[in-house]
C-alpha cells in the first residue's frame, strides 16, 4: 500500500497558478474522517459517498470568504435519502447520512461507478449549500439538480450555476481517508491576454483528468500537483488544519433532560433501566444511570448548574 505523508492529512490547501486566473485547493483527511464515524456504522457505499461530501463540504468553504457555518446536503430519491455535512470557516466538521439499510445491502458489490452513485442518490435529487454566516445573521443558499455520475460532477454544475466560476473537482474517500482537489477559472482581468487565460485554464483541467482517484488519496500534495500539473509555475499555500467537531456535549443533553422534566425522565428509566440519549449527527451515546438521573435532577432543585455549553 502507497505511503501516506501524515504532514498532508488533515489539511486543506490553496493553490494558485502565477499570473494566471486560476486557483486551486486541496484537501485530504484521515483523523478528522475516522473521528466523525467514531460511533457510526454505514455500509462502503455510503461512507465513500458520505466521506466525498465532507471533502466537498471543506472545499466548498475554502473558496469562501466568511464566518460561521457551511452546510453540504444531498437529498436524493434513492436508497440514501438524505446526505448532511457541515463545515465551519476555521474546518471544524460534523456529518450524517440517512438511507434505507436493506436497499443498500443489495447494492454491495452489485453496481459499481456511475450505476452504484445514481442507485445511492436516485434520478431526482438536489445539492443544497447554505451558508450561514455570523456577521448580522446573513444567509444564503444555493440549490442545483444533481447532474452526471459521480458528486465530483454534481458539484461542478454547483459551481456553474451558482457561482458562475468554471471548475473542475475530483473527490475520493474510502473508510481510511477522504481527499479532494479543485481547479476553478477566476475572472480575468481586462489586460490579460484572452489566448493566455485559455491556455492556463486548459492545462488546468488537463492536470485535474491526469489524477486518478488512488493517486489523491494516497499521494502528497507536492507531489500531486508537480505530477498533474508538469512545468507550470504554482505557488502552494501553508494552509489550515482540519478537524472533527461536533455540537453535542454532556452539558448539552443534561440540558434537554432537565427540560424533559424528572417524571418523564424517571419513567424512562424504570422502563428501560438506563436513559439513552444520541446525538442525531455524530451518533455519540450518552448514557445516564440511575444514580446519573438522581444526580442530575438534585443538582436541578438545589440550583445547580443548568447551562447549556
């Protein structure tokens, strides 16, 4: 198996050809992939196609200049019906996906490629990207048709029709590591010369066809970009560092507890002997016992704590 430069996981990176209107990023993740299914268990054609949104999601958020939270989400009318992630400005992560279990079983190792990505996702569905910034509660959303055979095409279409910025992407993730790379085509500026600008966006989109999906996850990033995109002048960005985070927390769901009320929490309890509560994202159990529930609800009375973190 290739050798993977653990000083490239877990890092997205920008990229830009010099004196040309082209950019790029990068992406590959291992720990923060491995963290945010830590407690859940989906089949290899979700994961691979759940672990692509996540890259697509840090992509997406790269491009971007803001503050708060991206969301990434396919809902489609196949056996995946709802595909979720999110990626704040500072790649903090968190995802789920939501399918029907039987229908996929049956798609293990019977449709592969473009087949296995339209079965997964249906003949009608759609990409939703909202971002919701923290400067004065902005908001925006865009929504495409998911288009082609694979989300690497979807996303393009994204880009087309939402952005108006020609792009070219390539997603891959199995259950070890996610990875992603994008060149996009910048307005150019007026003095720039038209046959230049082709030429540069050309040899771009050459060097993103020259990448096989084995190659971005396995190779480094140097050596990604030396081998797609040979004799050209890029200059590569130091980047950020990625990881898992998800919303829930004790503090949290002690929250949601209190405001259940004892009697209904106890009740719970006697017929269950514990209560259970699991985070609907990263699927995390977190799991109260009696002497838990007593304590949290003496805590309550005695005017303890009840924050919310």
């Amino acid at each position: 198996m290739p050798h993977t430069d653990s000083a490239d996981c877990d890092r997205v990176r920008r990229f830009i050809f010099e004196n040309r209107p082209v950019r790029g990023h990068w992406v590959r993740l291992e720990s923060a992939w491995r963290e945010l299914r830590a407690h859940a268990h989906y089949p290899t054609p979700v994961t691979e196609l759940l672990g692509e949104a996540v890259v697509a999601s840090v992509l997406l958020a790269a491009t971007l200049k803001f503050r708060g939270t991206l969301t990434f989400q396919l809902q489609g009318d196949g056996v995946l019906g709802l595909l979720v992630a999110q990626c704040t400005h500072d790649f903090r992560l968190r995802a789920v996906a939501r399918f029907d279990q039987a229908a996929v079983r049956e798609l293990c190792g019977a449709t592969r490629g473009g087949a296995l990505f339209r079965a997964l996702v249906g003949a009608d569905g759609r990409i939703a990207v909202t971002v919701e910034a923290e400067e004065a509660s902005l908001r925006y959303q865009g929504v495409v048709p998911l288009s082609g055979r694979s989300l690497s095409e979807s996303l393009e279409a994204y880009f087309a029709s939402s952005e108006q910025l020609p792009t070219r992407v390539l997603l891959a993730a199995d259950d070890r590591l996610g990875a992603g790379i994008l060149v996009q085509k910048l307005p150019s500026e007026a003095s720039a010369e038209p046959d230049e600008t082709g030429e540069a966006w050309a040899l771009a989109q050459a060097g993103i066809a020259r990448v096989t999906p084995a190659r971005l996850l396995e190779g480094g990033v140097e050596e990604l970009l030396a081998r797609a995109f040979p004799g050209q002048d890029l200059r590569l960005f130091r980047g950020a560092s990625v990881r898992f985070e998800c919303r829930c927390s004790q503090g949290r769901v002690t929250g949601l507890l209190r405001a259940l009320g004892s009697g209904e929490v106890r009740d719970v309890l006697r017929e269950q002997g514990s209560v259970t509560v699991t985070c609907e994202f990263c699927q995390r159990p977190y799991r109260f016992g009696p002497i838990d529930v007593e304590a949290l609800f003496s805590e309550a009375s005695s005017g303890g704590s009840g924050a919310i973190h």
